[in-house]
C-alpha cells in the first residue's frame, strides 16, 4: 500500500510517500523561512501562496521515478494550522485523489508529530508519554494507543517554542530564534543570570514560559551593552525552559509509571533537550526516543505514515475537513 502524503499547516510545503512494506520511499520539504524572516514570524497570506506556488514542485520531488498511478490513498493534514494554508494542502489532496480515484485520510497533525519517531525507530509500543514541543504547542500526553491521548499537562501561555523565537527576537537574532539561541548558547555561560523556572516546584505537570521570557526582557534593559551578554542570556534562559520541562518530564513518568517517552515537534531538535532527556533515561531506566531531525520540524513524512495506520472514511470524500483548531482529544 503506498500512501501520499501531504503537509501544509503552517511555513512547510511538504510531500511523501509510505509504502506499508518499505517505509518513505520519497520525500521533499520546501521551507518558507527565509521568506518570513523578513518579517519576524510567519505572514499567512504569504504562506498560503507560496504553498499555491510550490507544491506541484514538491510532489515531482518526492515522487522521483516514481509513478503517481500507483498511489493508493493521500492523506493530508487538515489541522490545526493556518486556515488558508491547511485548504491548499486540502484542495490539491482532493483534487489529485478525484483524478487518482483513490481516498483521502485527513490527518491530525499533531497526532501525526506524535507517531514520527515510529519512521525511525521499530521498538515503540504503546502505551507511552510524549513531550510535544514546538512553536506552537507544550503538551504532556499520555499515548494510550492509537487514538487515544489523555493531556496530562499543557502550557498556560506561551509554548515554549515560541518563547524561544520571542527571546530571540529580544536577543536580534534571526528568525527563527530557536536555532540561533542553541547555536549561541554554546558560548555562554548558563549560570550566569539567574533566571526563574515558572511552575517547576507545582505538584500538577501545567507549564508556563511567559514569565520566563519576561524575566529576560528585563534583564536586557538593565544591561548598558547587550551585545557582550547575548551569549550568557541564550544560555542562561535556554538552561531554565529546559529544567522545566525536564523536571515536568520526570514528574509525569513517576506518576504514570510509564517506561517510555517520545519527544517530538520542531523543540526536540534541541541538542541541550536530547542530551538531559537521555541523562533522564539513564537516571530512571526509561527508553526515549527522538525523531531524526528532518521530521522533528513539520513534514509530510509523518503525514503519509499516520495515513498509512487509518481506514479511509468513504462518506466524507470531497468534503471540506480543515480546522484550524483542532484539540487533540477531540481525534
């Protein structure tokens, strides 16, 4: 069984092929970054055009040699993501599977994040705990099976990922600012600003970033050279917003006496975050696992592979399923 897939929530323009026996047999990403950098953060008239413009290109990628007759299903995501951006990807799905005659599997894409290190590694079974961190979300979730998600703990703000791009902002790095305060941290010292760990010492597994990035805001404006800090600051807040997801980590796996833990979305990338979570596994005798890098950031490969596990519902093909919010345990 080959399963296109199709990715268009936010900035990536993403296609892949599963074949069921093989794995990803093709796959292509194209990144709006660059674009949006000018800007400091995603533009989603923006995005939706250049998914409009690119997505053709990026399907001819994937595919190779490959023949587009012999797909079987596309599944595609359909939220939560940016409106206009999630109907392009939407449109072409059922466009293409019309002239296919094949099905299509809307596909959750944070339930997709969740499954993606099942592309690398063949040792995961449920039940387990998954740290979703990205841009957009800072979820806790219990992974009871396939379709089953029980939120454990979520953020009260800001998701971390997006207090990342913010400090980084504040720091007058690029966009996006994750990377670039990793890459920074390096030089820094992490001790060196005392910054705090919102919620870290709270019985429940809620997490909070706002106050966090805040402390940094003022930590600047007390400063007569910033430049010669940028170094400190990255490290400094990058060490807090890691203890405490660290900490929240252990809390959960103690509560829940799971032996498991997935990480995924684009903050799992983080070589700070893989590091103490492998301490952890160490520390507790838990397996983790990471996706490889490539698919810790939105791509399709995820898409095809979750498409891959569900049965196509052959009373809503055609219809519109887009939404831009889209809790997960409402899957």
């Amino acid at each position: 069984m080959l399963t296109l897939g199709i990715e268009t929530s936010c900035d990536e323009t993403a296609v892949a092929i599963y074949d069921s026996g093989k794995g990803i047999v093709g796959e292509s990403v194209f990144s709006q970054i660059d674009m949006h950098a000018e800007y400091g953060g995603v533009v989603p008239e923006l995005a939706s055009r250049d998914h409009c413009l690119k997505i053709i290109s990026v399907l001819e990628e994937a595919l190779g040699k490959g023949k587009i007759e012999d797909i079987d299903q596309i599944a595609y995501t359909s939220g939560p993501g940016l409106l206009g951006a999630l109907l392009v990807g939407e449109s072409f799905a059922h466009g293409l599977a019309a002239g296919l005659g094949v099905p299509t599997i809307p596909v959750h894409h944070l339930e997709a994040h969740l499954m993606a290190p099942a592309l690398d590694f063949d040792d995961i079974n449920f039940p387990f705990i998954s740290l979703l961190v990205s841009g957009g979300h800072s979820l806790i979730i219990d992974v009871k099976g396939l379709g089953e998600y029980s939120i454990l703990g979520e953020s009260q703000d800001d998701a971390v990922g997006e207090a990342f791009d913010k400090v980084g902002k504040l720091l007058k790095l690029p966009y996006p600012g994750g990377p670039h305060i990793e890459r920074i941290a390096k030089e820094g010292n992490p001790k060196k600003f005392n910054y705090p760990r919102p919620m870290i010492n709270k019985n429940n597994l809620d997490l909070s970033f706002s106050g966090l990035k805040t402390a940094v805001l003022y930590s600047i404006r007390d400063l007569d050279n910033l430049d010669e800090h940028i170094p400190d600051i990255a490290a400094s807040f990058q060490r807090a917003a890691i203890d405490v997801l660290v900490s929240k980590i252990k809390k959960s796996m103690l509560q829940t006496s799971r032996d498991t833990l997935i990480l995924a979305g684009g903050v799992a990338a983080n070589g700070l975050l893989r590091k103490e979570m492998s301490n952890l596994e160490n520390e507790m005798g838990i397996k983790v696992r990471y996706p490889a890098m490539k698919h810790c950031t939105d791509n399709a490969a995820m898409i095809a592979y979750l498409g891959s596990l569900k049965t196509p519902n052959l009373s809503n093909q055609g219809q519109s399923c887009a939404r831009p919010r889209w809790p997960l345990n409402e899957v």
